[in-house]
C-alpha cells in the first residue's frame, strides 16, 4: 500500500469568485450553455449494472443518484496537479484542460442525460485517462448550499463525450466537479456550475459530528486544524452493534470528500488503511484554512454504497 493520502493544503488566496453563488437570490433560472459544438455520437450506456469500466455500480442507498459513488488515486486528488495557491474545483480549467458540458440547465426532478466533454490543450476533447480507483473520472455534484450530495461514474463514447443519467431533485444552483488523470498528464479536478430553475430554498446545516443514513450511524472523532495534519476516525455501525465487514467500494474501505462551504474548495481523501474491514475508518486530511468544511464519507456494507454528511468547523489560525 502507498503511504495514506492526504488534502493538499492549497493557500489563503481565492483563485476564482463565486460565479452561481447560493447566496444570490431566492430564484433560479437558466443559464446560457458553453460554446461547445455537438460533433460526435454520445454513449447511451446507462449504470447501474456494476459491470465494464465506466459503468456505475447498483445500490447506492443514500442519495438516489443513477451512478455510483467512487474513489481516486491513493496519491490524492482534490488538489493534485493545481498551482500553488489555486484551490480544486473553483475554476473550469487548468493547465490547458477544460470543462465543459454540453448543457448547463436541468429541470428539478427529472432524470435526465448530462453529457460533458473534457477539451485538452489542443481544443479538442480528450479520450485518454488513466484508470484511477477503477473508474477513469469521477464526478461529483453539489447544490451551492452544500446539499444534495452525489457521487457518479459517467461512461465515454469513443469521440471523449462523457455521459450519465442525472437526477437534481431541487432548484438551485449546483457544482459539478470533474476528478480525473489525462494520460501522460497530472491529476486535477475542475468545476462548472449548473442551474435548475424554480423556487430555490437554501438549507442551513448546524455542526454535527454523527450521521444515520438507512439504519446506519457514524460517528467522526477528530478535529480539523487549518494548516496541519489532522487525524480522523469515522466509526459505523448499525443496531448499536458495530460493523466489522465493510465491503471493498473502488479499491478502497471508504472515500471521505470535504468542501469548504462558502467557496465550495474541494478536498478528498482515503483511509489510511484501506483494508479495514471497520468498524473505524481512519483518515488523515488537511484543511487549508479556518472555516465550516462539508464532509460526506461514502461507504458500502452489504452491496450498498451509502453516504453519511458532517459539518465540521475547522478552529484556530493557519501556521504555515
């Protein structure tokens, strides 16, 4: 096993402001898609089925999306690759790559294809990544409140159009994050914004260090200190009773993804053993900055990947 990842701690300084802010109205609606042409055929392969290399995986338990939840690199993303100073996901580009999808509005409560495209530094889209946790790129989506959490696993066609059923239950502004490695490249992850118009009403999460989710709880014991490593356990069980036979999800026991609310800064990390079967799950992450982080831990028991959500304020100054 490589030695345990952990958050890059990637500076003070804003690279990008808050384009779609939350904070910005009470009511959303359309956005003007990206100059993108529609060359190519789209792959219609739908998840689900647990079987091929970009598929996703059935039985996701916690949030109902049509992918499946995933991992990365044990070198870590969510900050891989970026400049000093630039946090992840705050911008659709870096180092000559691009995100960018072929639409960016959807209608609240409906499932619909969301297709994406990732534009190499020659302007055409890319078709080459590594594999990285069994999948070659992982997305993941949040509403700009830091609600309606998923993780998802869209499949490419041959022409590097990336696809994946998608289901925003509420109106809002949402950001979605591209994780991925291009082959011969550095890991990175890159952001766009999405709108889903109609009434949207922000929801407010105070501190909370325990989670249920389908009969699960989980609880997380450590504390974030901005600027230095900070040791977390996350502990599941289930009745009161602990579990001790968590399943492998990705090549790994567990998958914890931290976003800086405000901001939506990206950060992820894995478990510094990730063969533990629990009923602790032990992280080691960095947080760059004081401030209330979102933490979602993704984990599978029982053929089913669910999610459990903390809001954990990160105390104290930045010694670096």
């Amino acid at each position: 096993m490589k030695t345990p990842a952990k958050l890059v701690a990637f500076g003070a300084a804003l690279a990008v402001a808050l384009g779609g802010g939350w904070v910005l109205g009470a009511t959303v609606g359309p956005q003007s898609e990206p100059d993108v042409a529609d060359g190519g055929t789209t792959s219609d392969a739908m998840h689900g089925s647990g079987s091929g290399e970009d598929g996703g995986m059935p039985g996701h338990g916690a949030q109902g999306g049509d992918g499946g939840h995933g991992g990365h690199a044990e070198d870590g993303h969510g900050g891989g690759g970026h400049a000093a100073g630039v946090p992840a996901g705050l911008s659709a580009s870096q180092d000559g790559y691009t995100f960018a999808p072929l639409t960016s509005t959807l209608r609240a409560d409906r499932t619909e294809r969301f297709r994406f495209r990732i534009l190499g530094p020659d302007g055409h889209p890319v078709t080459r990544f590594e594999v990285e946790h069994e999948k070659k790129l992982h997305l993941i989506l949040v509403r700009r409140d830091s609600a309606e959490f998923q993780h998802l696993h869209p499949a490419m066609a041959a022409d590097g159009t990336w696809s994946v059923p998608l289901r925003l239950t509420k109106p809002g502004s949402y950001r979605a994050f591209a994780d991925f490695r291009p082959t011969d490249g550095q890991a990175m992850t890159l952001g766009v914004d999405l709108a889903v118009p109609g009434t949207f009403q922000p929801e407010t999460f105070a501190p909370s260090r325990v989670a249920t989710v389908d009969g699960y709880q989980v609880r997380l014991d450590g504390e974030l200190k901005p600027g230095e490593t900070s040791d977390l356990t996350l502990t599941v069980t289930r009745g009161g009773k602990p579990v001790t036979d968590l399943q492998q999800y990705l090549g790994a026991s567990g998958h914890l993804v931290a976003l800086r609310q405000g901001d939506l800064a990206y950060l992820h990390v894995h478990p510094v053993d990730p063969e533990t079967r629990g009923p602790e799950i032990r992280f080691q992450a960095e947080v760059p900055s004081p401030g209330t982080y979102r933490l979602y831990l993704d984990f599978q028991h029982r053929g089913t990947v669910r999610t459990a959500e903390f809001t954990v304020p990160a105390e104290g100054h930045h010694h670096g």
